[in-house]
C-alpha cells in the first residue's frame, strides 16, 4: 500500500560549503531528491528547515532510512553532500513555532 508520507527535514551544510549552501537548498527545493518534493520552512546560512512528502510504504519508511536514502541519491546523482535528520510528520503536522517563518 503507498501512502504520501509527509516528513520535515533539516539540512546543515557541510564545513567549508556554507558559500554554496544556499544554492544547494534551492535547487534542491526546485528539483526534488528521490521522488520527494520539497517547500521551504525556514533557509539561513548554514541550516534549511523544509517540508517534504513522498509517496512509498509507509510500513518500509523509517526516519532513518529515509535521511540515509536522501542523502545518498543527492551525493550519488548530483554530487552535493549535505547532513540530513528527517522526522515523520502526519498529513496535519506543522514544523515547531520556531521553524515555521518562511525563509525570503
């Protein structure tokens, strides 16, 4: 059974990428990564607060497993590197108060 399973994400930047970090979440809020889709929370210079959904198992989908895969099919396909927590959110879930201003 597929489901859309709806997930925050917290990127930080890598030392010494923070000059392009912020093109990284762009692209990455334009592109997707691995059939998720992406909307920007909160985007400063080193940290990105976004909330994502893709469709799978819900069942298969760990926390976990989904920051490892991730960040895995952005450093495999497009070279960027990026460390990444994922926390599952129900459909109605909201990012906490102090993330939810949406970044300019």
């Amino acid at each position: 059974m597929l489901d859309t399973i709806n997930f925050t994400m917290a990127a930080e930047c890598r030392q010494g990428d923070e000059q392009a970090f912020r093109d990284v979440i762009d692209w990455i809020l334009a592109n997707g990564v691995g059939g998720a889709s992406f909307e920007a929370a909160e985007v400063t210079g080193s940290v990105a607060y976004l909330q994502g959904s893709i469709v799978g198992d819900r069942r298969l989908v760990a926390q976990a497993g989904l920051a490892e895969y991730l960040a895995d099919v952005l450093a495999r396909k497009e070279g960027i590197h990026l460390n990444i927590s994922i926390h599952l959110a129900s459909p109605s879930r909201q990012l906490p108060a102090e993330h939810a201003a949406v970044a300019a």
